[in-house]
C-alpha cells in the first residue's frame, strides 16, 4: 500500500488535483464524501501568503472531514516560499504540496509553477530546502518538462526524491502543451519503473474514464491517480472508479435528484464559507457540469449561472427538479 510519510493510503488511491478556483473547501467535502482518498486545496501563492493577501489566506481554510488535505504553495523565490511553509503550518494541514506545473503565463513568468522547469537546480534547491523546514511530509505535482526536448522527468523525480519528498504527482504533459494534445503517461511509468525511486508516483492527465484509471494501474503501473477536470461538477467520479475496480460494471449515473441535491449542498455550504455574494458566484462553474446532457436546458442554466441571489439559484434548482426529474442520465 502507498504511503506518503506516514499517511497510509488505500491501494492505488485516487486524489483531487489542486485546482484553481475549483478545489475549495465545499467541492473537496464533496468529492471527500464520494470517495477521494486525499484531496488538495487549490495552489495559494507564496507571495500573497506573506503579503496577508485576503484571497491567497482564505484558501489556508481546512476542515477535519477533509483529512488527508494538503495546501499547495507555488513561488520561485526561497524566503517567501520558506516563510510561506511557516504560514501553512498554522493551519495544519497533513501534507505540503509544491506546485511546479502550473502552466499559467502569471505564473510561469515569475518562474514558478511550470517556469521552474527551465531550472532544474533551482527546482531542486527550492524542494531541499522547504523539506528541511517543515516537520509535515512534502509532495510535488510537476509535468513531464518544458517543452518536448526537454524531457528530464525521471533525473528529476530521482533527484527530487533525494532531498526528500515523500510522493510525487505528475502530469502527462509538457508545459508547452499546456492542456492540448493528450497526456503521454509513458514518461511517468519510468518514473515508477527506476529501481531507484521508492516514493509513489502518482499519474495525472486525462484520466477521465474509470477505463482509464484501470489502465494507469494496470497497464503503467502507477500508484495512484490524481484527478482533476473529469471531476469538476461531478464528484461521483471517485465513487464511479472505484465501483469499476471491484467489479468491472458502471455504477448508474447520479439522478436528477441526486445532482440537485449536491448542488443545492454545494451552494449552501460555499455561503456559509465565503458569504452570500462570493458563494454565488464562485459555484457557478460547476453547474453545466452538474446538469450537463440535458435538453432545452439553457434558459435554467442562464439563471444558475446569471443570478446575485442564492434564493434565485435554490428556486432554479426546484424548478429543475420538477421539469426534468424524471430525466434519465447517460
């Protein structure tokens, strides 16, 4: 069984991948209750941290039911990393996540994020030295390199691993790609398959299937899939994966009232986080997906997603479930 310092983890755990304006505290219980086995909180900037930046502390909100949670922190620059670790700490989380993958240009400009891939010394220095100030377990989620002729992915986990992380994540792409094309998990596979590296190497890209995390496993041999957009307004895909591992079959697809009423959860437990005008809006991503497959769904979606008042949104979630509840999903 994985483990990552002294978190045991199931056999081939599945993760939510830390993503921007996604992987807040409601959507992470969600998928939590739906079978994700660690879940990370969105990437919080090194910078904003030690600035007291309102929008980069609120992310450092964790909850017990969460647990195992990491808060990943990204920076190119030591001391605001290190005093960003000092920071994170407080809040207690079970792991520290360093984001060297991002593939944003605001980001990577900065050299942080995937940009660090250009300097693997100072990749590598940077990692050395945040172990050697936290007593948590660290972990990374990186990409294959930066560019295609640049793929050094396996001298760079190794070395990673040498200064002490305690699992790695990697996505199948190079920063270039940015999310185009498709994730190429054979860079990650020998990872997994050097003799030298006893860590675990999680997968991420395109695991968007519960076929295609039986084939991570199976085929390549990873220890764990990290997931991220296949999950956005679909919490269930965790269940959905593991219901495919024990037996091979599809679990049926949530009903209506089901989607209603995890968006109606999700709705009322971002408010009550960040407060009515911000937990309005920040939900609005995942209703497309909630709902997604729907006929003539447009003008309900419209006030889901255009609407400044929750009382507007829960109408809208009733008015759905009527029309359409007895609709059957794919």
């Amino acid at each position: 069984m994985p483990k990552i310092g002294n978190i045991e983890l199931p056999e081939f755990p599945l993760l939510l991948a830390p993503m921007e304006d996604v992987s807040d505290p409601p959507f992470r219980a969600l998928c939590k209750e739906q079978g994700a086995d660690v879940v990370y909180t969105e990437f919080i900037s090194s910078e904003g941290l030690i600035r007291d930046a309102a929008k980069s502390v609120i992310k450092l909100d964790i909850y017990e039911k969460e647990r195992p949670v990491g808060i990943q922190i990204f920076g190119a620059e030591l001391d605001s990393m290190l005093q960003a670790v000092d920071i994170v700490e407080k809040s207690n989380p079970d792991i520290i996540d360093i984001n060297f993958g991002c593939p944003v240009k605001k980001v990577v400009s900065k050299n942080a994020g995937a940009g660090i891939l250009r300097d693997i010394p100072l990749m590598v220095k940077l990692t050395e030295e945040i172990v050697k100030r936290t007593h948590l377990p660290v972990t990374v989620k990186t990409r294959l390199g930066w560019d295609s002729d640049s793929i050094k992915i396996v001298e760079v986990a190794e070395r990673l691993q040498d200064v002490g992380i305690q699992a790695i994540a990697i996505h199948g792409r190079t920063r270039v790609q940015m999310y185009k094309g498709f994730a190429n998990w054979e860079p990650i596979a020998q990872v997994k398959n050097n003799p030298r590296m006893h860590i675990p190497v999680f997968g991420n890209g395109d695991v968007d299937t519960p076929e295609a995390a039986v084939k991570m496993r199976d085929e390549f041999g990873l220890d764990g899939a990290m997931i991220g957009r296949a999950s956005i307004g679909n919490p269930w895909f965790f269940n959905q994966v593991k219901h495919f591992f024990k037996t091979g079959t599809h679990l049926a697809s949530p009903t209506m009232e089901e989607r209603v009423s995890a968006a109606r959860r999700h709705l009322q437990m971002a408010i009550d986080w960040k407060g009515e005008k911000l937990g309005v809006f920040e939900t609005r991503r995942h209703y497309t997906n909630y709902f997604k497959g729907i006929p003539h769904f447009k003008e309900y979606r419209m006030k889901m997603v255009t609407s400044d008042e929750s009382a507007d949104v829960f109408a809208a979630f009733d008015e759905v479930l009527e029309k359409f509840g007895d609709f059957q999903f794919a």
